[in-house]
C-alpha cells in the first residue's frame, strides 16, 4: 500500500460489526447540513495495517462525519509531515509509546480530556500508567507487541534463537533477508546482541552496533517496514525483521512463516492514538478515541487487523485460541526480556548520524 491519500468512503458491509449494544452514542458530534469543512470529516494518520475499512465505515454511520486517511510506514516520517506544517488536517495520529514521548516534548499534542472519554477503565492495568506517558495524558494505546524475526521454516530447518543468527548465517540469508527501516529498532536489536540496552547513550556502544551492522550490510536486500510482506509470500526472502502484529497477518496466509523473539531480547511496542495540538475536528477525535475503547469492538478489531489488544474487558472476549497465542500476546517471562525505545534526547544524533553513515553507503 502506497502512502497516499484513501478517500474511505462507499466500503463493504459491516459484516456483523455493531455499536449497538456498546452503551455510547456519537449523535452529539453528528455533523449537521450547516456544517461545511472540517466538523463533517476526520482525518487520520495511521500505521498502514491500522487502516480499516469496516471500522471507518461504523465511525461515518453512527456519526455522519467522512474519514479520510493517510498513512505512513515510520515514526519518523510521520513527525517529520508534521514538522514541516504537513499535519494540520489531521485530528488523530498513530505514533508509537516513544515517539508520543518526543511529541509531548515538541509541543505538538495536545493533552487528553479524560472526562470527555468512555472506557478508560477497560484497559489491562499495565497500559493505565505507562512509562511512556504517565496516566494516559496525551495518549490512548491502540496496539501493542513485540520486535522478531520471521522466517520461512521450509527452507530454513533450525529456527533462529537470538539476532546474531543473522551474521552467523549471513552466506545463506545474502540478498534474501529484510531489516526494518527504523534506526532505533536495527540499531537496538543489535545493541541488545551485544550484551547493551536497547537505549543506549554510550557512544562507544552505539558505534559497536553500528560496526555489527557494516558487516551485514552487504547481506541485507533493504532496510524495509512493509513491502517484505508481499516478498516474503512470494518466496522471494528467507528471512524478515519485523513487528508481531504484521508477523501474525502474514504467517496466517502462509504457516510456514514462524516468528521468534529473539532470546537476548527485542523491544515492546504500544501503538497509540493522539489528538494533535493542530486537530481541526477535536469533537471528531474524542467520539474516534470513544469508538476504539468500547470492549466489543476492540475485541472485533483485534480479530480483524490481528493485533493485540490493550482491552482487558475487550481480551476476554476473545476466542481462547487467539486468548493463548504466544505471538499476540507472549508470556510474561518473554516479556520481562523485553524494553521499551525510549527517547535518548541529544544521543539522538548520534544515533541518525550513524544511521546515515549505514544506509547510505
């Protein structure tokens, strides 16, 4: 999917999706006939995968107001439109728990009203007070999981345990294997190889990854966040570094894909939802925030999309196979290997500089 503009509009049914029995209404942000421009649309900016036909379909119905959507395929790319004045017809955004950090630094979000939300209550009680952004503040989580490795397991028998799999198997995986296109989490992901955390600010272990990486680099076919997808379908990679959400969608069209967590540890994501200072339609974005809380339709959605829910009222009504996958939702004791990215402030440079250095040689 390319990232363009998708008027989202005249979709499928709704399949069965209903707010009825949610307890909630939106008629009180219904856009009216007087009302021309920004109160009868929503805009979005959305991870690709988060972009849902059925959902904006029940969001316009109930509410009267059309969704429009952009989507990007890097946090990076996301704050730099913002930075640049591109996102001012935006009233919602999909950032990652680490980027909201950076956001709320910058100025750009404004913070939530959690009076004017329903269901706050529904989350497990680890989203409620993250790290990320104390009480929920300036965001909502949406989506969450973890950092791996899928890998075609018809033509590789031993299934990789940790990421130095790639350099000790680098001859075979040459030109057949992906890493994302995501400082952080390349550069992290080898950091955390290396025996560091995933954050490091120590310059000397930063260039360690960085000279990890040079070895690779030559073996990688691109640093790549979506199109592996369709390549690895195809046969066309034996190997993909990518998020448990996308690694749970492709590994449904095709079994033979597996996913691991690497044993040294990866990192653990939230996807979230953010009004920015900027939301044209504030109205519009609290009645979305609304929508995407209520139980049964997180439950829907998780189903639908594959991803994993932070609803703990909305998990229970899952289907107990999907209650049990280890890829959705992994042990605690996976877990408790796992970090957060988390804003490194001026080793941020550090970081790009050598980022730089790697991609574009």
């Amino acid at each position: 999917m390319t990232n363009r503009r998708q008027f989202l509009k005249g979709v499928a049914g709704l399949s069965g999706l209903s707010l009825a029995g949610c307890g909630w209404r939106l008629a009180e942000v219904r856009a009216n006939s007087n009302t021309s421009g920004q109160r009868d649309q929503l805009y979005i900016f959305t991870w690709t995968q988060y972009t849902d036909n059925q959902l904006l379909k029940t969001f316009s119905t109930q509410t009267g107001i059309k969704v429009l959507a952009d989507v990007y395929d890097s946090n990076d790319v996301m704050l730099a439109k913002l930075q640049a004045g591109g996102g001012g017809t935006y009233s919602i955004i999909y950032p990652s728990d680490y980027m909201v950090q950076k956001m709320v630094n910058k100025g750009l979000l404004t913070e939530i009203d959690h009076d004017r939300l329903i269901g706050l209550e529904n989350l497990f009680p680890r989203f409620q007070n993250p790290s990320y952004d104390p009480n929920n503040r300036y965001s909502i989580p949406f989506n969450w999981g973890t950092t791996g490795l899928l890998y075609n397991s018809e033509k590789i028998k031993d299934a990789p345990q940790d990421w130095d799999y790639l350099w000790q198997n680098q001859k075979q995986l040459n030109q057949q294997m992906t890493l994302l296109n995501d400082v952080r989490e390349v550069m992290g992901a080898t950091l955390r190889m290396l025996g560091y955390s995933y954050n490091s600010k120590n310059e000397q272990e930063i260039k360690q990854a960085y000279d990890k990486l040079k070895v690779l680099k030559p073996a990688i076919a691109r640093f790549d966040t979506d199109a592996w997808q369709n390549q690895i379908l195809a046969g066309d990679l034996l190997l993909a570094m990518c998020y448990s959400a996308d690694a749970v969608r492709i590994s449904q069209e095709n079994p033979k894909l597996k996913y691991v967590i690497p044993r040294s540890g990866s990192s653990l994501w939230t996807d979230t939802i953010v009004i920015p200072k900027t939301a044209p339609n504030l109205a519009g974005a609290y009645a979305w925030i609304n929508m995407i809380l209520q139980p049964e339709l997180a439950a829907q959605i998780s189903q639908r999309l594959n991803i994993s829910t932070p609803n703990s009222t909305g998990f229970e009504q899952l289907p107990k196979k999907i209650q049990n996958n280890p890829n959705l939702f992994p042990s605690e004791s996976l877990l408790a290997n796992c970090e957060r990215v988390t804003p490194v402030g001026e080793f941020e440079e550090v970081y790009d500089r050598y980022w730089t250095q790697l991609t574009s040689g």
